[in-house]
C-alpha cells in the first residue's frame, strides 16, 4: 500500500505528458512544432487579386483552398479579351505531390504539370506533360526563400547526326529572407558526327530593392519570371519583405527598362493594393495596380 501514491503520481505524470500539458508553465499546452502539409500556404489566403490599368480591368486572378491551406484552383482571366489564361485544379496524391491539371495559355489543349516538394532537401521538383516539357529544380533555404532554380536538357537529333547538353540556371542572391539579386544564364555544348564541337552562354542579372515591409501575401510570385502556377502553390519566391524596385542588366550594359512598387496595406498589414509602374529609359510606359481580396 506504500508505492500506491508513487504510482499514482507516476500516472498522473503520464496522463500530463500525453495531453501535452507542461507542469513547469502552469499547466499551458506546449505549442504545435508539428510541420504542416508540405503544399500549406500561411493565412490569411487570397481569394482574388484584380489587375488594372488607366481604372480598366485588364485581368483577375482567383483562388480556392482545401481544409489544410493548399491551393484548390486557380483561375487567371485576361478581362479585356475574355479569355483564360490559366483554369487549373490542384491535386495532391500524396504528402509531398502536386499537380496542376488544364489550361496553360497558350497552349489549345489541357495538359498537367506534376510537382514534388522535398522539405528535407528543400526543393521542388516540377515538369509538364507535354512533348518537350522541361524539367525544373528549385532550392530554398530554411527560411523558405528560393535560392536556385535549374533545369539540364539533353538533346539528340533522330539519326544521330549531332546532340546538344543545355543548362539553364537561375542562382539568387539572398539576404535578410529576401532574394536582392538574380543571374539568369543558358550554357549550351553540342557535338556533331563530325565530331566538331562548339558552345554557348548568355546572362542576365536582375537586382531587386525592398521595403521594410513585410510579404505576407508573397506578392513577389507576380514580379519574378517562374512557373506562375507551381511557384504561387509552393509560396515561393518566399521574399520577406515587399519588392519597391527592379532593374536588369546584361554584363556591364544596363537595361533601358526599369520596374517600381508602392503599395497600401490594411490595418492588420496585409496588403490593400500594389501599384506597379514600369519605365522605358526613365519614362513611365505603363502602370498596373493590383488590388487585393481575402477569404
């Protein structure tokens, strides 16, 4: 009958450990550390982001989500045409897969891009299943922020006569949970029966400037050159803080064409509206604000 309080309080302890109560914090469950769904975007969600120019609608973007946060549909609409840009529904046949099946503009018939996230090398892997599809890798680190995107592609002419290796490759520049600068490149070695050989590169750097403001809505998936559909499912680029400018140049000869953001945010600091204003050699050419709807 003595060891029948030691076990009692031995149960007791268990019964504590298993409902996650923390006896050294009063009783306070211990937080959630588990990792969500792979393909989970943060809340609040968008639900659809007009685009417009002059007070003109020119396209909409529009959204729904699962249970678990994961993107559902997407809809792109060009307003002033009619058409559909993009209409796909996501679908997700594991933990880890993704895929986007219907219409990719320009394309005439529904296809599918099929995605696969590895939280524990941090990438997504993603291609198209049409002819000629190619296959993309994106990196990013811990913080969520990509750091790489590449995609290698072999080339054989039928009979044999030549071949063709080509890397694409976009290395990004990281700093404070922002991507500052990007260098986006083509190198393409071929070989004929001839045995002759020859090469190619090209290059274009991209910097970016950002506000102190946070990208609670990853606005940035709207100003980089991605694959719109993986990388707005996947939360990438994953940028921190909000995108205030953009300038390119190829080597030492800057780009005539330059890109600036301002933006409005709500109360809770989500963001209201994006306005966007591109330039040509210092002259405005055209302005886009984008205006922001949630669940």
């Amino acid at each position: 009958m003595k060891r029948f309080p030691y076990i009692l309080l031995l149960l007791c302890s268990l019964l504590a450990a298993a409902c996650g109560e923390n006896p050294s914090k009063g009783g306070k469950d211990k937080p959630d550390n588990t990792s969500p769904a792979a393909w989970s975007l943060g809340k609040p969600l968008v639900q659809k982001v007009e685009v417009r120019s002059d007070d003109r609608l020119i396209e909409t973007y529009e959204y729904t989500y699962d249970s678990q946060g994961r993107l559902l549909t997407l809809l792109k609409t060009d307003a002033i045409q009619g058409e559909k840009l993009l209409d796909l529904q996501y679908s997700y046949p594991d933990d880890t897969g993704m895929k986007a099946s219907g219409k990719f503009f320009p394309i005439s018939t529904n296809r599918f891009v099929s995605a696969v996230k590895d939280p524990s090398e941090k990438t997504v892997r993603y291609d198209g299943s049409w002819s000629g599809a190619w296959t993309y890798v994106t990196a990013y680190d811990a913080g969520g922020t990509a750091t790489a995107t590449v995609s290698d592609i072999d080339f054989a002419a039928r009979e044999g006569q030549y071949s063709a290796q080509t890397r694409y490759q976009e290395s990004y520049t990281v700093s404070g949970g922002c991507i500052t600068r990007s260098v986006l490149g083509t190198e393409t070695q071929a070989r004929s029966q001839r045995k002759t050989r020859t090469g190619s590169s090209s290059e274009l750097t991209v910097q970016y400037s950002y506000s102190d403001q946070e990208d609670r809505q990853n606005f940035a998936v709207y100003l980089f050159p991605c694959n719109f559909p993986v990388w707005v499912a996947a939360g990438l680029p994953g940028c921190r803080k909000l995108i205030t400018g953009i300038s390119s140049a190829r080597g030492s000869v800057a780009s005539p064409a330059t890109t600036k953001l301002s933006y409005s945010l709500t109360a809770e600091g989500l963001i209201d509206t994006a306005t966007r204003t591109d330039f040509n050699d210092g002259q405005a050419v055209l302005v886009r604000t984008y205006k922001f709807y949630y669940l």
